[in-house]
C-alpha cells in the first residue's frame, strides 16, 4: 500500500486512453485483440497548462481539499443521481449512434458505479475487502445530434467548441456532458479532471467504444471505456500514479510499476517495492473491458470528496 503524495504534477493530469495496435509474435496482427491501450496525457496536459497556467494553481487547491476532507471524514452520502447530456457529432450513420446504444452506456455506468456489474464478485479474496460500490447513479438527461464533415476530432478539445464545428457542454457544473465522436489516432476516449475550464468540462468517447453492441469488437466493447474515463472526471488518477511505481494518492490500491494490458493473469505481482499482488482488475488500469470490474473504498472516497460541500463537483452534491 502506498502514501498519498499530493504534488503539483500528479494534480495536473488530463487524462487520454489510446489503443495503440503494437506488434505481437503470438498475436494476429489484424485482431482486434493486438490493441494496447496507452496514454496521450502529456500531450494533452502540455496544451491546456499552455493555455491556461491558472490550472496548476486550481489543481493543487483540489488536491488539498481532497486530503482535508479524507482525513476529516467529511464526505457526502454518496446518493449522487448525475444527469448526463450525450454530445453525438458524426459524418456516417455508423457515428450516429442509436438512442438505444446511448442507453446502454448509461446503463454500464450504473451498474459499474454500484457494484451491480455481473463481474463485480469476480474480485479476488485478496482486494474483498476494499472493493467499493460509489453508490453514484446515472441518468440521460438529453442526446444532442450534429452532423459534421469532419473525420476526426483529435484531443484539442475542438469537438466541444462550437466555433470549430462542435457542440458546447450542456449546464457543465450540474450536468456531466459526454461527446460521442471519431477522436483519431487510435484513441478510445478522454476525460477532463475537475478544476479546468467549465467550457470544456465531460468527456469524449469515439463513438466506436461508446455502449454495447457498437461497431467495435473485443476487447473494448463492454462500454468500460466511459466507465474508465468518468472514473477521471471523477478526480481518478491511474492506477500506476502515471509514473514508475508511482502514486494514484489512494491508500488502498497497491503500488503499480506501470500499467497492465490485455488479460493478466491473477496473482500479478508489482516490481516496486514490497512486490505487491497488483489490483489490474481495477477499472482505472489499463487492461481489456472484460478484465476490469472494481473500484476500492479509497477510490470512492476521493470521489465523495469532490461532492462535498466547498468541493469542485459540489453542484452535484445533496
């Protein structure tokens, strides 16, 4: 278990999950199957502090309000209901996902927020202890279609502007906006950590990782994409601290020397100090949909933190 290190660089993290289709000798090059999913964060933090250099500041102020409110205990119930404003922005039918695919996203993210996910008792003796239901509920509050020319967005945030051809967020401070669009580059989708600017403020899918039954095939058709991301949006760094053998400033997940791809086989044992039994089927790693299905009791108490009262999310709160 590590110590929670609050620093300016772990405050300042937007994160991205990319699907990098890396070679493999035992792996059919073609397969679906060869995709890692990697991380374009620096990329993305470097044009937002660039930006806006206020955002070290801001991070930094929520990071110490995170730390006073786990040590105080003072955290909201956790009977959080999100209304959640779906952005669909497309050039092709495929792009212009159903209502019905929209749903279903909102249905994986309810399950996986409280502990209702069908593999949630998948989880091994070992963590039974700490694996946390957020007790946090979803609800599509409205679809907003645009048809664009457009073949890929990129993470430059164009897709939620509306003078670059995008949609604006929807009530940011009260509603969780998601865009659904072809991101490029290979990339699954991106989140914005809070304390960036409200015009920004959700999270992008591509579409092709967006619910169940889409165009995607395994293994990231399971919706947990979004489920990884709002993770996020939610104040969640990576399980790995975004470093080698770094810190997600939770106590209760082991220390990870880097992210896990694919299936791991359990007992996977960290590198870092101690050799800890990694927690790879934690939904802020970097494995398949189908090898992710828990958060732990600190993960949810961070994101309490940011409910409460004074907190980033407080509009949300009760």
């Amino acid at each position: 278990m590590k110590k929670v290190l609050i620093s300016a660089v772990a405050a300042l993290l937007l994160f991205s999950c990319q699907n990098d289709q890396a070679e493999s000798s035992d792996v059919n090059a073609n397969a679906d199957a060869s995709a890692r999913r990697t991380c374009a964060t620096q990329e993305v933090f470097d044009a937002q502090l660039e930006a806006d250099p206020t955002l070290a500041i801001r991070m930094n102020e929520i990071e110490a309000f995170t730390s006073k409110n786990l040590l105080t205990g003072r955290l909201v119930n956790g009977k959080i209901e999100i209304p959640v404003v779906v952005n669909v922005l497309y050039r092709t039918a495929a792009e212009n996902i159903s209502d019905a695919r929209i749903q279903s996203q909102i249905d994986v993210l309810n399950k996986d927020f409280n502990a209702l996910n069908s593999d949630y008792n998948s989880v091994p003796a070992l963590f039974s202890g700490v694996k946390a239901n957020v007790g946090i509920t979803f609800v599509l509050d409205q679809i907003i279609r645009k048809s664009t020319t457009k073949t890929s967005w990129g993470t430059n945030d164009a897709v939620k502007k509306v003078a670059q051809g995008g949609l604006a967020p929807t009530s940011p401070t009260t509603k969780l906006n998601l865009w659904s669009c072809t991101i490029g580059g290979g990339i699954l989708g991106y989140a914005q950590f809070p304390g960036g600017a409200s015009a920004t403020d959700g999270v992008v899918i591509d579409s092709k990782y967006l619910g169940l039954a889409g165009s995607a095939s395994a293994p990231y058709n399971l919706g947990r994409t979004a489920t990884h991301e709002v993770g996020h949006w939610m104040n969640l760094r990576h399980i790995w601290g975004d470093a080698n053998c770094g810190s997600d400033l939770v106590t209760d997940t082991p220390t990870h020397n880097t992210a896990n791809y694919g299936v791991p086989a359990y007992p996977h044992y960290s590198t870092c100090t101690g050799t800890p039994v990694e927690m790879t089927m934690n939904y802020m790693d970097y494995v398949d949909d189908n090898a992710m299905y828990m958060f732990s009791q600190g993960q949810k108490n961070r994101i309490s933190a940011i409910f409460a009262t004074g907190g980033p999310r407080a509009a949300f709160g009760i």
